[in-house]
C-alpha cells in the first residue's frame, strides 16, 4: 500500500480529529532482525563501531495463517443460538486472593441457583475414576494432550466483575455443549483459576445432571467434571461454572497493566488470549477447532469503561457506583480471538463509508495530544482497501484500536477489539519521525493482514532469511500437541517467512490471478475451518481458469513442511557462452551445525524453484525468463548470454532463496554497480548486497566480495540498497568490534560512507509536512547515512551530535532534527561525560510521549562507562521505571555495546531466574531477549559459558538457547576461518 503523504481531512473523519499527517517524522530507529531489534548509534572515542538503523517495524509481513485465517474470520457471518438461561452474576464487594482451588471469600461470591448440588471438589483424580480407566486399559481423557472431541461448544454466556482496587475477578461461564458420544466427563480448559462451584443440567426440560465431583489436571491445563451419569449423545447440555482469578502482573491471560497521568498512577485491565491463554480468564474449550458465540458481560466500577470484541448493547447502572455493560453477541470464533479490557481510557472515531465505527482508545493526555490520530485515519483506509481487495464486507458493527502500556506483542488483532503496545500505534504530532510515523503505518497494516513492496525485502525478506539459515529453524507447517509448544509455533518463521512465501506464491502465479484465487478461497471456507491444503487447492483451481496447470500443493508443500530455504548457484559454462549450470543446496550459516530434531531435518533438501533470471550489459538487462529448478543441479541454455554479458537470478528478490554465481559473474555485476548501477533495479541492487553479504559470512563466497560491492554505493541515492548495506554490515562489525585490528574494518566503512555524507549533510528542523514519497525516500537516505558516519566515528557528524545535545542542554530547547534525534541522543550520550547521560535519564523519566520515551530509554545504554551501564541494567527490572517490554529491549541494547556486552550477558545469566519468571510463557519476548543477549558472543570462552549456563538452567526456552548456541558457533568458526582473509584484503585495499 502506498503511503498517502498528502496533508487533507477526511469527511468521514469526526470534528475532534486533527488533520492526517501532521509531518513524516522520526522517533523510532534501527535495524531489524535476528541481528537488531532497535540498534542505536554507538559511536567510541577508543574504538569506533557501528550500529545499523532498525525499524520498529514488526514487519506488515505475515504468515499464510495469518494472511488468511485473520482475513477468513473476518468474514464470517454472525450465526446465532439460542442462549442458554443463566443467573445474574452478582458481586457486592471485591473478592480476596483465595488461593488454591476453594470457594471464592464470601463477599466476591457470585449467585447461584439452589437446587441441585454442586458437586465435591477434588485436588486430583479420585480413585474411582483412576480404577476405571485401569480396567478399561486406556488412558483417562484429562491425560490426553488434545481435548477429548466428545463435547463441542456451542455459545458462551460469560459474566465477569472486574475488581481493580486489588486486581481480582469473578465470573460463571455458561456453556452450551453438544455431546456427540456418550460420556460422564466432561474435559475442559482452565489455568490458574479458583473453582467455586459447578453445575450441569440437560436442556431446558430435563432438568440437571448430577456431579460427582470435579479437579483441576495442571500438567495439561485442564478441568475436569465427574458426572453421576453419562451425557447423551445428540443431546445438549448447560455447564455453569462460578469462578474466581487475578488480574495478574504479568502479559498474558487477563493481565494490568498502569500508567501516570498527572502524577497519580492509575490501572487498567486487558487480555491476550492467543495462542493458548483464554484458560487463564475463564475455563473454556481452548482449542481453535472450537469455535462458539460469546455473549459477554463485565461489571466494574462507574469509573472505568469496559470494552469487548462487540459493542454494547445496554448498561446496567447502579446505586453503589458500578455499572455492568452487556454486549452483542458475537459470531462465531475460536476462544483466542475474544478479547475485553477494563480502563479508564477516552476516544476519538472515524467511520468507513459502508458505516463501520472505528475508534482509536488510549491515555487521555495521549488523545488530547491527537497521538492517536494517524492510526485512525489509516486503519479506516485500510478496512475500505481490504473491502474492495477481498470483495468482501468487514462483518462486524465496530473495529476499537485500544493502546495499551504494556503488551507482549506489537500488537493483537482480536476480531473488533485490536490491542496495540503504546509504541507501535501512538505518535506525537509535535516530536514523532518520519520512521516513527512508517512504523505506525506497518504495524496497523500488519494486524490488517497486508504487505508493502519494497520495505518488505530489508524488514521482512533479508531478516527472517537470517532466522531461517540455522540448522535449528523449523518448517512454517508444524504439528503442535502440547499447549506449551503452541507458543513456539508463532514466531517470525512462521510470520515472516510465511509472508514472503505468499509474496513468491503470487508473484509467480500473477497477481490477479492469486486475488481472484483467495477470494474464492475465503467465500467457500468463511463459516469454518480450513486446512492448508484447502488454500493450494483453491489457487491451483484459479490457475486452471486461466489456462495454467500447476499444482500449488506439490510446489508448496516444500516450502512450507520443509525446513530452511536453497542457495541457487548459477555457474557459466567456460567452452559454451550461453550454456549455465543451475544447481540447489540447503543454505546454512554453519555447515557443521547438526538439527536439533532430527524429524525435521530433510537430508534430500529438494525445492520447486522458480527462478526468474535475466541477462544484462553496461547498457541494457533483458525481460526476465522463468525457469523451474526441481533437480539438485541442471544444465540451461540462457539466449543472449556471451562473454562481456552478465547474469542476475531472482529478478526483485521475489523468490525465498540466495543466488550464488561464479567469480566471474560477481566481477562483472560490480563492474556493473560501478559503472552504471541503475541499470540493474533497486530491489535487485538491495538483494546483491544481502546475498553478497551473508553468502561470505556462510563461507559460500570470498570475504572480500561484499566488500567489493558496497563501494559503489557512493553514487547510490536511494534508501534500500544503503538499508540493505547497514543491515548487512551490522552482523559483520559485531563480529569484529571487540578486535585489535578493527580500525582497519572502520576506516574502509567511513571511506564508503563519506562521499555521501558529504552530499547529504544534515537535516533542518521545519520538515514539510506535505511529504511526498520522494521526499520521504531522501530524508531516510540522509538518516541512514548519518547513522552509519556518526557510527564510524566521521568527526564532522560527532561534533554535529555534540553541538545540537549541548544547545539542547543549555537552552532546555530541543531544536534537534526529529528523523536523527535517536543518532543525536547515542551519539551524545557516548562521547560526552555523565552529566548527559543524567540529563538524559531526566527527560526519560518526564516526557509522556512514547516515541521519544523509547528513544530516550536506548539512548541511555549507548554510554561507554561500564558503572552506568550497570546502573541501567539494575533499574530495568523495575518495572515502575523501566516497562516490561522496553527492559527486554535494555539489556539487549547494552549486548550490542562492546563496552557492555559482557556486563549484559553477566546480568542474563545472574538474573535468569527472575527474567524467565517474568517471561517464560511470553515465548515471544523470551526468545527475543535470548537472541539479543547472546547473537554477538562470538569467543570460544564465551561459547563454553553459554554451554554451562544452558546445562545448569534446563527449563524452558529449549528452542531459543538451541538456537543461540548455533548462532555463537557460527560466529566462533567465523572468526577462526575468515577473519584474517578479511582484514588482509582491507589492509590492501587501503594502501591501493
């Protein structure tokens, strides 16, 4: 989607909305990826490095579950079923923290009708039920780990009192359950709440069931009701369970989270259900497959409001200041999509021209700031877009984008209740980037299920490619059978390399083609479920109307149920010009790694590539030619192919594979690149430099070639190659900051960097708030360039950082250009003395705007002494200082300063405990925080550290350290093989 960069108002757009676009500004910064999350500018007096600029972009890329099961539920129609007849819940007084799994305190008792008893309740089986499933010789259904399919649900009656004075909440869940095979159990989810009371009853005439007991089974999260007599096949029922839970510190399940506004903290209350973390909010059947209605109702005091996937139908005020909104019954979905929140958050709404509401919740210092104006005006372009793409209507009433402090993801996109971390969603109109206003832009799209073209090859393409040459990676298509592993499916392999597998699907069936074949695919499967297969079915079937035959499950199944991707090697046939050698091979960093699951591995590593190709002069490149490479290696005949002509694969990076060619060939594209680089396209200059880059730190091509490429970058004025190169450079300087010899490395960087510093120079403080794209390209050339001279050490950008900090300092003025206010802030903060780096802790503790806060916040771990790295790294565990989410970010970011990466790697392994408590079942997060801690270590001391570390904490995150331990082998072999190959080219290229 191209960006509208036009400064208008919308009609559509309510009167308390400022105008679109206030100014393309930057706030947030860095490089994305394996290898950066946020990276700031770390420029040393001693010893110069660099740190790449990174998107906050959690890339607008998404997997093929993501791409169309979010767009498929978005299209279902609201089916509904008669609701089950249910007691008011009733709460006159906050619950205590009951703890165990007894009745709830008195007063937080929920009512419930007399009559039949509840049952008695159980710490574990009974022996009664254990002598059973002994003489039947099977395993009971509670030890299963998928639920048994006896039951299915069929609607939700949920009735929750929210308690926020000391975090806690009751409920009764009713549930109408159709039995499909007779049984006296019924299987449920539930994690980590209180049983009170339980109670069955057939339909509306027969009365109820009788329970004999019920327990919680903790080792797979579920409840278990014991019944007097079996349930009925072909019959339904009624499960009314009365329970209690906290309203935990922690990111999942139903969860608080706090901010400040004019000096009293004050508390809101949110979900995140996905994947598998509803059974922490209410017991329920948590398994996608079942889906059901919900009908919600949430009591809380008059001072907050209360919000759910619908709107509310009416509200039910009363005298003692509580209030209980009942909303709409929803469609029918799976338990993760459901989502509700308790704040005291104001609005502002647009609508869509087919009347669809969206609002934008948050602070209320935040929406009268307007930080939430953009966000709204694009998602309302989005939903019209998305409408008229799919040719299918946004099915619900109203879409709320709720902005929260707290979160363990950018953000979610509950169906019409979308929850955003702060961050990622909010940007203040007078201090927010141009980067800061893209990241806005990308992370909306991304929860709308939707790609941009070229930013996606650094963000999404060359980032997960990273992930994915490890041995330990894994195929996007996994069996998942335990809940804990169902985490570990939904990472960037699955998002991002499922997206750029979408992007290859559709680029070589022909776009239109693929849009007429999804939405055929989301109108035959919109009332349920649907396999993968179900989706290459459907686009074969499209191909077929056009006059093609290709069968997209063949082909696409070894890109989605096999691990890693191919390198494409193209050798030129030295007695015949127009003859090529194509051959495939699994690509990997480390050819000596081993799978750590050797189901996954795949010895014959075979694709279906389609690889585009093209030959091309000093003058002139042909129309690209596809050729289909099934065969570990095949022979070509490429007309026009002759001697002084080269050859270039993988026209537009379309495909998922790195193309390899003879010396020779790379010879004559770096001619190319020096000669005349427009000739060869943007994207494709930009996938040079990735291949170039990661083919040699692989050890698949000479240390010297990368390097050879990115000189001509002098004449380069566009922003992706120089993106590319600063992505591509940041994996390599952190392998060589920490050596003596790596003033040699810096100074051939600032060489190729300063011919167009030069030319650039520094931005104004009055950027045009008109942008266009071209505009908007050139400032975000101009940062990265910045970025990288100030990075490297160029002394004219250290004493312009240094002069716009002290004119800040001394005025209490910020005069200092919005897109390199986080280059400016790192910058300072290193060369200068401590008092900066207080001043700058000062403004972080006192502004409100995110944007900033978060650049502030990384700004503080570019300091080059060791004692307030430390400082910062005690204070992050705080989380009345530091969030939850940004103290991930600060230990990562003091690892990727050489002055700090053994302080952070030190404090990883004291603080273990406490991290892991904090986030081991956010995966996500905890991934995230491995990765960044460890990615740089690259000794062998430090190698058998992590080794020992992993063997004395055996718990949890086994994929992760698997990953990183790869990942440190790789670095430690690199610098045994190449490092001297390297730095004796570049002591020659200087002297040359």
């Amino acid at each position: 989607m191209a960006l509208d960069q036009k400064r208008e108002k919308s009609a559509s757009v309510t009167p308390m909305m400022i105008e679109e676009d206030a100014a393309l500004r930057n706030g947030s910064r860095g490089l994305s990826g394996q290898w950066a999350d946020a990276v700031g500018v770390r420029p040393r007096t001693t010893e110069r490095h660099i740190t790449v600029h990174k998107r906050l972009v959690l890339g607008f890329a998404i997997s093929i579950l993501a791409l169309l099961v979010v767009t498929m539920i978005a299209v279902l129609l609201s089916v509904r079923f008669e609701e089950c007849s249910t007691a008011a819940a009733a709460a006159a007084d906050s619950p205590g923290r009951a703890s165990g799994n007894g009745s709830l305190p008195g007063a937080a008792r929920l009512n419930h009708d007399a009559g039949e008893p509840p049952g008695r309740q159980e710490e574990a089986p009974g022996e009664e039920e254990e002598e059973e499933w002994q003489r039947r010789r099977q395993p009971p259904p509670w030890t299963q780990l998928r639920l048994p399919r006896h039951l299915r649900p069929l609607h939700y009656n949920l009735m929750l009192s929210a308690f926020m004075e000391n975090f806690t909440f009751c409920g009764e869940v009713n549930v109408q359950i159709e039995c499909l095979n007779a049984s006296r159990y019924i299987v449920l989810h539930a994690h980590r709440v209180h049983i009170q009371a339980v109670q069955v009853a057939e339909d509306k005439l027969s009365g109820a069931v009788r329970v004999s007991s019920f327990f919680l089974y903790p080792q797979n999260q579920v409840f278990v009701v014991v019944l007097n007599r079996s349930l009925e096949a072909q019959r339904s029922y009624n499960l009314k369970i009365i329970y209690s839970a906290l309203i935990e510190n922690e990111l999942l399940g139903f969860f608080r989270s706090s901010y400040v506004l004019h000096g009293e903290r004050r508390f809101l209350g949110v979900t995140q259900f996905s994947p598998t973390h509803a059974r922490k909010a209410f017991p329920c059947f948590d398994e996608p497959i079942y889906k059901a209605t919900f009908k919600i109702s949430i009591k809380h005091q008059a001072t907050y409001l209360s919000l759910s996937n619908m709107p509310v139908e009416t509200s039910v005020f009363e005298e003692d200041g509580w209030v209980t909104d009942h909303f709409s019954q929803t469609p029918l979905m799976s338990t993760y999509y459901l989502a509700w929140a308790v704040c005291n958050f104001t609005y502002r709404e647009t609508t869509t021209k087919n009347g669809v509401v969206v609002r934008l919740y948050a602070r209320p210092d935040a929406i009268r700031r307007g930080s939430g104006d953009y966000a709204l005006n694009i998602t309302r372009r989005l939903i019209e877009f998305y409408e008229d793409y799919f040719k299918v209507p946004y099915s619900l009433p109203k879409l709320d984008l709720l902005a929260v402090p707290k979160h363990p993801y950018a953000a979610m996109e509950n169906w019409g209740l979308s929850v955003f971390v702060e961050q990622r969603i909010l940007l203040d109109p007078s201090i927010s980037s141009i980067s800061y206003l893209l990241d806005v832009t990308m992370v909306i799209v991304h929860e709308l299920c939707h790609q941009e073209k070229q930013r996606f090859l650094t963000d999404v393409l060359h980032e997960v490619m990273l992930l994915d040459g490890l041995a330990s990676s894994h195929p996007v298509s996994q069996e998942v059978q335990r809940a804990t592993d169902i985490d570990r499916v939904f990472d960037w392999i699955a998002y991002k390399k499922g997206a750029a597998l979408i992007r290859m699907l559709a680029s070589f069936m022909g776009h239109s083609v693929f849009q007429m074949g999804l939405q055929d695919y989301l109108t035959i499967h919109k009332y349920g479920n649907a396999a993968r297969n179900d989706l290459w079915n459907t686009l074969s079937e499209a191909l077929k109307k056009v006059g093609k035959f290709v069968n997209i499950q063949e082909v696409m199944d070894q890109w989605t149920l096999q691990m890693g991707y191919p390198i494409i090697t193209v050798m030129r046939n030295e007695t015949a010009d127009n003859i090529v050698l194509i051959s495939q091979e699994h690509f990997i960093y480390d050819i000596d790694a081993k799978t750590p699951d050797p189901d996954l591995g795949n010895n014959s590593y075979l694709w279906q590539i389609p690889l585009t190709i093209a030959v091309g002069n000093t003058s002139h490149i042909s129309s690209e030619a596809i050729i289909w490479v099934s065969n570990k290696s095949e022979h070509h005949r490429i007309a026009a192919l002759d001697e002084t002509s080269w050859l270039l694969g993988n026209i537009n990076q379309t495909g998922y594979f790195r193309v390899n060619y003879d010396v020779r060939n790379w010879r004559l594209l770096i001619d190319q690149l020096m000669r005349n680089h427009e000739v060869i396209s943007v994207s494709n200059r930009a996938g040079l430099i990735d291949d170039a880059f990661n083919l040699a730190r692989a050890g698949y091509l000479p240390q010297n070639i990368p390097l050879e490429i990115i000189r001509y970058l002098s004449e380069e004025k566009d922003f992706l190659p120089w993106h590319a190169a600063s992505r591509a450079l940041y994996p390599l300087d952190k392998l060589l900051d920490r050596t003596e010899n790596y003033n040699i490395f810096n100074e051939y960087i600032l060489k190729q960097v300063a011919t167009m510093y030069l030319k650039l120079g520094w931005p104004t403080n009055n950027l045009n708030r008109s942008l266009v794209q071209a505009a908007y390209q050139h400032e975000e050339l101009r940062r990265e360039v910045i970025m990288l001279a100030c990075s490297f050490g160029n002394k004219h950008c250290h004493q312009q950082a240094a002069t716009l900090i002290s004119d800040w300092i001394s005025s209490n003025r910020n005069r200092i250009p919005l897109n390199v206010r986080d280059v400016v802030y790192c910058t300072g903060v290193s060369l200068m003395d401590e008092d900066v780096w207080e001043f700058i802790w000062m403004k972080f503790h006192s502004t409100t705007a995110a944007s900033e806060k978060k650049i502030l916040l990384e700004a503080l771990t570019c300091s080059d002494d060791r004692n307030l790295l430390n400082r910062l790294l005690n204070l992050s565990l705080n989380s009345e200082i530091v969030l939850d989410q940004d103290a991930i970010d600060v230990i990562i970011h003091v690892a990727r300063n050489p002055h700090g990466r053994d302080l952070a790697w030190k404090f990883f392994r004291e603080k273990w405990k406490i991290l892991n408590a904090r986030y081991g079942e956010a995966l996500f997060m905890n991934s995230k925080l491995i990765s960044g801690v460890t990615e740089f270590l690259n000794t062998e001391e430090e190698l058998n550290e992590l080794k020992n570390f992993i063997k004395s904490y055996k718990e949890g995150a086994a994929s992760s350290f698997s990953r990183a331990v790869e990942t440190v082998e790789a670095n430690v072999r690199w610098q045994m093989l190449y490092k001297e190959e390297l730095f004796q080219w570049l002591r020659k290229s200087l002297t040359h």
